[in-house]
C-alpha cells in the first residue's frame, strides 16, 4: 500500500521528468518512475533507452535499514545525457550528476545515498549492484596545472564499469577506473587505475586484487 501511495504522489514528477528528457513518443509511456521524495534539480539534458517500457527506470524508491527515508532525498541534476540498456533502480537517497555521457546496462542497481558524478564518461555493464553510500566520478572537480608549464596535471578520465559487479558499500570508484567482468570490490575500498583480470575480488586504498577466480550472486 505505501508503496502505491508513492508513486500516486510521485506522479507530478514523473510525468515532469519523462517530458523534459525523453522524446514525446517515448515519454508518454512513462519509462522514468520517480518518488516523491526527488528533487529534480535540473533537467537540462536527455534520456535514451534500447527499448521504451513504463517504469523501466525507478528512481527514490526501495528500501534499505541504513537510510531514514524521512530525511533523505534523491537529487537528480541531468544536463548530460543517461542511455539505458534495460531495467534500472535508483535507491534512496542517491545523487545524480550528470553532464557527460552515462550507460546504464540491464539490471542496473544502486541500493542507497549513492554518488554518480559524470562530466565525461561513465559506462556500467549488465548486472551490476553498487552498496549504500558509493561514490563513482570520472573527475577531480578541480583542475591542477603545473606551475611552470601550465600543463593540465589532472585531466578527466573514462569510468568503465564491466557486467556482473558488485560494489560494496562506502566504495570510491574515482576516475580510470576500470572493472572488468565479475569484480567485486569490498567496502571502503578506493580504486583509482584500470584493471584487467575478470572474475577477482578488489580491497584496500588503493585497491587491489586480493583473490582471483571468484564470482558472487546476489
């Protein structure tokens, strides 16, 4: 029931956010559900699918123990553009900043108060889980020149998310980070350069392969 009511009372937004990003003939299907608990920051850039469905993207909804949904909102800032390849789950709490260019892959999640920051490129596989509390960027916000050059010390780089990985929670994926197929990373881990080996688990900061030829399920 409470479930219903939320997205009864979402509707304004729903309808608002489908009609700013997505093409008229794709927005009437609603494939953008949001709660009521969003706040739609800006809404200045576009949504893209492989194939339109009504509610194929959920975003404020879920439950998790860690968050008090009273208190917390989803912040939705897109000025970039967000193409999904299928289902997608946006949990409480998360944020959204979107300027670059970001895939999500089928079956995306992101539980709760998750971080995407994207001012270039962000790519996420099939099946991928990120925990509570994350943080995935692919800048530094701030640019860094040498002093006697002025050469761009900190340029802004790719984030490549394979399929089949799971995030752990208060996990910082920064920016050249790469995951291949069926990594998991542990929580607080921070990973910071490309990673080559499938079927691994990453921990520590810096993050690093701690055991080879594993895989999870959820």
């Amino acid at each position: 029931m409470n479930k219903i009511v939320d997205y009864l009372l979402g509707l304004p937004k729903t309808l608002f956010i489908n009609f700013r990003l997505c093409r008229p003939i794709d927005a009437i299907k609603l494939p953008i559900v949001v709660s009521r608990k969003v706040k739609l920051a800006s809404l200045k850039g576009k949504a893209t699918f492989e194939k339109v469905r009504p509610g194929i993207v959920r975003i404020g909804f879920g439950s998790v123990e860690t968050v008090d949904y009273q208190y917390e909102r989803t912040v939705i800032y897109v000025s970039g553009h967000m193409h999904f390849k299928g289902k997608a789950k946006i949990g409480k709490g998360s944020r959204l900043s979107i300027t670059g260019n970001v895939t999500f892959g089928d079956k995306f999640h992101i539980s709760a108060a998750g971080k995407i920051i994207c001012r270039d490129e962000i790519t996420f596989g099939s099946n991928v889980l990120i925990s509570w509390e994350t943080l995935i960027t692919d800048t530094d916000h701030h640019a860094v020149f040498d002093n006697q050059t002025q050469l761009h010390l900190n340029p802004n780089k790719k984030v490549t998310i394979g399929s089949d990985c799971w995030i752990g929670a208060r996990a910082n994926l920064m920016k050249g980070t790469v995951l291949p197929n069926n990594t998991v990373v542990g929580t607080a881990s921070v990973v910071t350069k490309p990673f080559s080996e499938e079927n691994t688990c990453l921990a520590g900061n810096p993050a690093r392969v701690v055991r080879s030829n594993t895989y999870w399920r959820e």
